[in-house]
C-alpha cells in the first residue's frame, strides 16, 4: 500500500506547490507506514531527478503528453498509476487542476474527496485530517468513510522540507489514453505575473486608491518585495483591476507569509480570503478600519504619502543588506 | 436549449460563522441565507443564454424544505422551473450520485454549477457528475457561447486563460466573468409574484452513502493586538517586518 502524489508540472518544471505535496506526500507515507510513489506525466527523466530530493520512494514517469484542460485523460492515467501502485491515500495540490482531477479520480477509485487540506492526517483509521472550511472563517476535522482518500492540499499551508532518498527508484510506465472530450484552443498567459496562489508576499489595494490610474505605485512595491498584486472586491467589481486579482470570500484564498493591504476596510468577507496569510500589515486613512484588528502591523495614513515612503525605505533595506 | 443551474444554499457573505457547543456541527441561528454567489453568476449567464437561443432554465438544490425560499429567489431571477432533491446531504460524492440521477433523466444539453459553495468549499460536486456521467467538464469557467452544439469556454489557468472547446453536452464549474457583478439581476414584483406559481417539484435524495463527513470545527485562533506605528515611520515598519515577522 501507498501513499501516492500527483507531481505537477509545467513544461517540465515544477512549481512550488508541487515540493509541499511532496513534502506532505513523504510525511503522511512515514506517519502511516506507507511508501510514498511520484507519479509525473510526460516529463523527461532529467525533470524528474530531483524528485528523490523530497523523499519519494518511487517516481513512475508517465509516457504520454496531455493538454492540462483534458481532466479526463489526466484523471483516467493517474487512476491506472495509482491502481497499480495500490494506493491509499493520493495527493493532490488544491490548485485548478488539482481540484479538477481530484473529484474525478475519487469517483474512479472508489476513494473520498477532500479539499483544501492543511495538515498531515491526524490518524490514519479513520482517516481523520484537518481543512479550510466556511471560505477561511473556520477549520474542519473531516474524516473520510472509505478505505482511500483523495486529497488536494492548500497552497503555501505546508512548509517544503528537502530530505533525500538515495534509493528512491525511478520508472516509466505506458498508459492506455482514452480520447479527449474537451479541446484547448489556445491559452493566453498574463504578462509576468506571480501567481497569486502561489506568491509569498502579496501587495493588496483597494477602493482608497481612487483610480486605477493609481496602482503604479503598488506595482512598484509590489515588485520590489517580488510579491504578487491582489485586491479588494470592489476594485474587481468597478474595473479598475481584472478579476483574477479578486482576493476574498467570493474571490481567490490566499496564504503568503505578507499580506500588505492598502486602502483597504477589512470586511469580513475580504478577511476570510486573506487571514491565512502569516503576517498581514494593514495601511488605512481610517484608524478605525476592521483590517487594524485583523492585521498584525498598522499604519493610520494616507497611502498616497505613506506608500512612497514605503517603497524608499525598503529600497534602502535592500541596498545595505 | 435545455440549461440546468446547480444551486447551493449558503450563508451570507457577511455571516459570522458559529457552530454548535460541541462543535461538531455549524450554528445557523440568525444566519441569512443566499444562493451562492458562484452559482447566481451562473443562473445569470444561463437566463442570458435562453434569452439568446431559447429553451428551458431549471435551477436544481439539495437540501431540506427550509431551503425553498433560496430556490424560490432563483425563480424570481427568472429560472423557469425548480427540482428540490429533498434530504440533509453529507459529502459531495452523494450530492453528486444524487444529481445525476437527475441530469440522466431530463437530458440537459448544458449543466452550469458554481466553482464551490462557500460554506463547505468542496469544490467537487461539478467534475464528480462530470466522472459519473461521461461529460465534458471545465473547471474555473469564465466565458462561455454555444452556437449549434459547440461550446466555446474561457477558464482561468494559473497565471493565465485558456480558450476551450467542447460539444455538447457539457458540465461546466463558473465564476465572475461568465456574466458580471453589474449583470446580476434583482428580481422585481412582477418575478417574485410568477416565481410563487413556477414549477418546484421536489424528488427523493435515493439514500446514497456518504464517502466522507465532518467530525468537528473550530475558529482560527484570535490574532494578538496590532502594532501600530506612525506615518512618517515606515522604516520602523521595514525593520519589524524583518526582524520581528521575518518575513522581508
């Protein structure tokens, strides 16, 4: 038996959601007394090396390319991998695809579905493991009903640990493809964007920044602390920035380790989708904003004056470390 | 075009969230209840959709009788009929086995659902039907137009979109973009009166088992006081955060 982790990739590399689920892959095989099996698609054996970097005991090497939006090819080769391996318990990242494979592939093994995971299992028997639930409000021990469990890991909630396995054994495997019922015609990528899931400082902004036309200023801070850009709901709703940067309860959840939200209240629906962040700074004309209560550090000021100086002194943190 | 909007009855937004003394269960004393935002930008675009191409609009829930009122505001938005799956549902996998029992016997051509609920936030339900049924499924939907029977959908992607294509029938999981906040419609009079007299029927929930369930919950912890430091010094801030937070 074992437990077995989806390495996600794209054109070959990994990104850093898929270390955690390593990581949390190779922690959950070791409570439970499991191996740990890698399974990556269409990746060449060089990609694949530093894989045993994460403590995997085998990583087996589909040979086959899929689009990322055929789920159902993708789901169907994971589900012969992970049959073959009799696995347990898989691992998912809880990000787009992760929470697109995962419901299928749970229906596929017989297995429960669990998302927005936290933490390592609890107990194994039941399976008892802990979650995000009510958008952020709140947390979950759920427990699964089945003999195996699917589950899909929040991002930045488990820290990587490298921990390397000399032994770990690497193969490649031929899969049956079954055809595709869902065709990309094209993908347009947003110029070098972090991706906000993923980013571990976050400069926030919202409807104190009057204008669009404003946002200069945070892209510069932004940039600086090599963080991604969010903001508030209404900013979405007006125009003034694109959705995908929509950070909230009816928006994206996020994780980083610095949330800096400017101009920004605080609504409980905004806290929810960003109070998992580890240290939030909240900058507000109003000292009387809900985010100084939410937030770890706080500056009553206009962001106009306080942001400049902001970004002048980091630069001359930098410089002089 | 025969469109089914799946519909999740959850807390308002602005709810705080409880839960019982021995917080095994959620507290949903004084707690107004919405359909959920992912969803209502679905039923919108399917309304836009019938309004363009014709056909039917059926909004589907699962859940007790109390929970009417929310399908009766889908209604009043303008869905021509209601099918209320009657039960306490546990898990995803049985909202699902549930649903598709329905889908399989009324032939919707497109099933729109939202891209999670905000209470529970499984965000399995849509790709579970999808593996139950066969069907084309695109998650994280944020454009889609049906001209014949081809569908042609924009998802959001990690750091990017992707255009796609599929042929109907489809599933598909929405979010803001499939219509926009500005297009959401608040039913008047006139609605809220045909919505009384709109087809709710209600069916069996066929007793599936559960594959997982809650055991407990708890809040996050309370965040210490926040430190405040005056405008004018931000290099007291830059020295905290890398210092103290250690996080720059």
């Amino acid at each position: 038996m074992s437990v077995v982790v989806y390495a996600e990739s794209s054109n070959g590399s990994f990104k850093k959601g898929t270390f955690e689920i390593l990581t949390f892959a190779h922690e959950t095989a070791k409570k439970l007394n499991l191996r740990c099996v890698a399974i990556t698609l269409g990746n060449t054996h060089d990609d694949i090396q530093h894989l045993s970097n994460y403590g995997v005991d085998k990583v087996v090497n589909v040979n086959a390319h899929f689009d990322i939006c055929d789920n159902k090819g993708i789901a169907n080769a994971l589900s012969q991998i992970a049959q073959n391996e009799n696995a347990t318990v898989f691992v998912l990242s809880n990000s787009n695809t992760g929470k697109t494979i995962g419901p299928r592939l749970s229906v596929k093994l017989d297995a429960s579905f669990i998302s927005n995971v936290v933490d390592i299992p609890q107990q194994a028997s039941p399976f008892v493991i802990k979650k995000k639930s009510f958008s952020g409000k709140a947390f979950e021990m759920a427990q699964s009903n089945s003999e195996k469990v699917i589950v899909a890991l929040s991002p930045n909630a488990y820290r990587i640990t490298e921990n390397a396995n000399s032994d770990c054994e690497f193969t490649t495997s031929e899969i049956e493809k079954i055809s595709q019922n869902v065709t990309s015609a094209g993908i347009e990528k947003a110029q070098g964007k972090l991706s906000l899931a993923e980013a571990e400082t976050v400069v926030s902004a919202g409807r104190g920044l009057k204008g669009p036309e404003n946002w200069q200023m945070i892209e510069e801070l932004a940039d600086l602390l090599n963080a991604g850009t969010a903001c508030s709901k209404p900013v979405s709703d007006i125009g003034w920035r694109p959705h995908s940067e929509h950070v909230g309860q009816t928006g994206k959840a996020i994780a980083p380790n610095l949330y800096i939200a400017i101009g920004i209240s605080g609504a409980i629906q905004h806290l929810a989708g960003v109070n998992s962040s580890k240290v939030m700074v909240a900058i507000n004309t109003d000292p009387e904003a809900p985010f100084f209560k939410a937030a770890d550090y706080g500056i009553v000021g206009d962001a106009f004056e306080v942001v400049p100086r902001l970004i002048d002194e980091i630069k001359r943190f930098k410089s002089s470390n | 075009m025969n469109i089914l909007v799946c519909i999740s009855h959850v807390p308002d937004t602005t709810s705080k969230i409880n839960f019982s003394d021995d917080s095994t269960s959620f507290n949903t004393d004084g707690i107004q209840f919405i359909i959920n935002p992912y969803d209502e930008f679905g039923l919108t675009k399917a309304i836009k959709l019938k309004n363009k191409h014709g056909g039917k609009v059926t909004v589907i829930h699962y859940g007790p009788v109390s929970s009417e009122p929310t399908l009766r505001k889908a209604l009043a938005i303008g869905a021509d009929e209601a099918i209320r799956i009657d039960g306490q549902p546990e898990d995803s996998f049985s909202v699902a086995k549930a649903l598709s029992k329905v889908i399989e016997e009324h032939r919707f051509d497109l099933i729109i659902a939202g891209r999670e609920s905000i209470d529970y936030n499984g965000g399995a339900v849509p790709a579970m039907i999808a593996e139950l049924l066969d069907l084309p499924f695109v998650n994280a939907c944020t454009g889609l137009d049906v001209s014949g029977s081809e569908v042609k959908m924009e998802r959001e992607i990690e750091g990017g979109k992707e255009f796609v294509n599929a042929i109907l029938p489809v599933i598909i999981a929405g979010q803001k973009g499939l219509v926009e906040e500005s297009d959401l419609i608040i039913p008047n009079m006139r609605g809220i009166m045909t919505a009384r007299t709109k087809p709710l029927s209600v069916v069996d929930d066929g007793n599936h088992l559960s594959k997982c369930h809650s055991v407990s919950f708890e809040k996050p912890p309370v965040k210490q006081a926040c430190k405040m430091i005056d405008a004018g010094q931000e290099k007291e801030l830059v020295t905290l955060l890398h210092q103290e937070a250690k996080v720059i």
